[in-house]
C-alpha cells in the first residue's frame, strides 16, 4: 500500500525520474518498432512502454498544478521570471525573440540543403525564414518603448496599428514563396528528402508548436495591444508553413513521393495558404477599422 500510495502521489523528483526513464523506454520502443524487432524482449519493452506513456500522463495531468503553483512561487522572486509568468505582451516578445532564433537556424538549414542539392524548394522556403526572421524583428523592435519616448499613448498606438496592417500585408506577400513552391511540386514533384530520424523529432516539436500557436492566438483576442496580436499571428502563420513542409517531408519518406504525394502536398499547400491570406486580410480590416474608430 505504501508503495502504490508513492506511485500515486510521487514527488517532485520522483516524477522527474519516472518521467526520464519512462521517455527512454519510449524512445527505445519507437526504435525497436522501426528495425522491425519482433522478439519477447521487444514485447516486453512495448508493454513498458506503454505502461511509461499512461503514468507520465498521469503525472502531468495530477501533477501540473502543483508543479506549475512551485513553478510560480519561484519565479516571482527574479524579476525577469515574474515578469514571463505573469505578463502576456512581454512573454509574447520574449517567445518572439527566440522564434527569431529557431527561424534563423530554419533559414540556414535549408539554405544549405538548397546550395548541396541545388533545390529550388528548399531556397524558397530559405528565402520564406529570412523574410519572417525580418517581420518578426521590425515588430519587436517598432513596438518596444525605448526609441519611442517622445510619442504620447494614442501616436504609440497609432504607430503600433500601422505595424499590425503592414505585418497582415507582408504575410500575403511572403505567402507567395509558398505558392511558387506548390507550383514547382506540381510540375515537378516533392522536394529533398530528410531523414526519417529528424523527420521524427520534427513531428513532435512542430505539433507541440502548432497547438501553443493556435491557443496563443485565441488567447491574443482578448488583448487590446496589437503588437502581440501581430506576433502571435505569425507565429501560426509559421505554424501552419511548418505543418505544410513536414508534410510534405512524410509523405516523401513513407508515401513513395508519387503522384499521391504530390497531389495530397498540393491540397495541403494550398489550405495552407488560403489560411494564411485570409488571415493577412483580416488584419489589414481590423487594423484600418481600428484606425477608423480612433479617428
């Protein structure tokens, strides 16, 4: 009984290592699965494994608000830390900030992938990072505070609304990088093919990232400061290209890359865009009614 009462009630760092050992068990599972092992070792590590994915589920759904109250009470004592948990907008800059540096890495990624392989459709979506890395960095850098002292609160805002009509512009603009890409998959298929490892990693990290991208946009609706909701916008716009190219990844690896591949990369490409403009519209009506009111 003592011992089924830790399990259900295991400390902190309890859960930290069943939370390690359980992931390692997964991962060595996913590995077995893709060599095609079949023996009673390999059973015996899927059962664990499975065991391991149902009580690190279970230690985050019972376990999250204790850990997220101590996660609190020691980050109000820095003030960076305070400021992260407990503001928005600045949290909002501050993901910013570092998605600046992961599309950077995007950019040079592909980038090399397009100067090895000579990929038309690898450069496309080089020139795609570049192109955000920049949008993303005019905002941070047009809304913050230092540089702006001597407008008042409504020249601020102004300012601000004229970003947020710009960033809906430029998303509709870049949106045509991806487009050239759909049209170059249509004629001449998928592009370079990744490894299935990274592959792998990509899924779980884009669908992680997809997930915060459309609940931080809700979010962003219920704030009046249209430098976040600019920012959160492109993050799912990235969210979205992201989704389109590891798509189009799985489907090269695991699909064959024939025609099926190309016509599912084409349907996906182009919702993917749809979105996207639509989106780009929308903030070009809010932000010019905005404008409007204001006058």
């Amino acid at each position: 009984m003592r011992l089924w009462h830790r399990i259900l009630n295991p400390s902190l760092v309890q859960a930290a290592i069943a939370t390690v050992i359980g992931s390692a068990l997964i991962a060595v599972a996913i590995v077995l699965s893709m060599s095609g092992t079949n023996d009673i070792g390999a059973y015996v590590c899927y059962y664990l494994s499975l065991l391991a994915l149902v009580y690190i589920g279970y230690i985050v759904y019972y376990g999250y608000p204790r850990v997220k109250q101590r996660t609190l009470e020691v980050a109000s004592r820095y003030e960076f830390t305070a400021n992260l948990v407990k503001n928005y907008g600045y949290r909002t800059m501050v993901v910013a900030g570092a998605s600046i540096f992961l599309n950077a890495i995007y950019a040079v990624y592909n980038g090399a992938i397009a100067l090895h392989y000579s990929s038309l459709w690898s450069a496309l979506f080089a020139v795609y990072y570049v192109l955000l890395c920049a949008l993303r960095g005019g905002i941070l850098t047009g809304t913050r505070r230092k540089g702006n002292e001597g407008k008042t609160d409504g020249e601020r805002r102004l300012h601000v609304i004229n970003l947020y009509i710009r960033s809906g512009m430029l998303l509709i603009v870049f949106t045509l990088l991806i487009i050239v890409g759909i049209v170059r998959l249509a004629v001449a298929g998928s592009g370079v093919q990744q490894s299935q490892y990274l592959i792998y990693v990509s899924a779980i990290y884009t669908f992680v990232r997809f997930g915060f991208a459309v609940h931080n946009i809700r979010k962003a609706k219920k704030f009046d400061d249209f430098g976040t909701k600019a920012l959160r916008n492109i993050g799912f716009a990235d969210a979205l290209v992201a989704l389109f190219t590891l798509q189009m990844s799985m489907t090269s690896a695991f699909g064959g890359g024939g025609d099926f591949s190309r016509i599912i990369g084409m349907v996906t490409g182009s919702s993917v865009c749809a979105i996207i403009i639509f989106m780009g519209i929308y903030m070009i009506v809010v932000g010019k009614r905005a404008l409007r009111t204001r006058g």
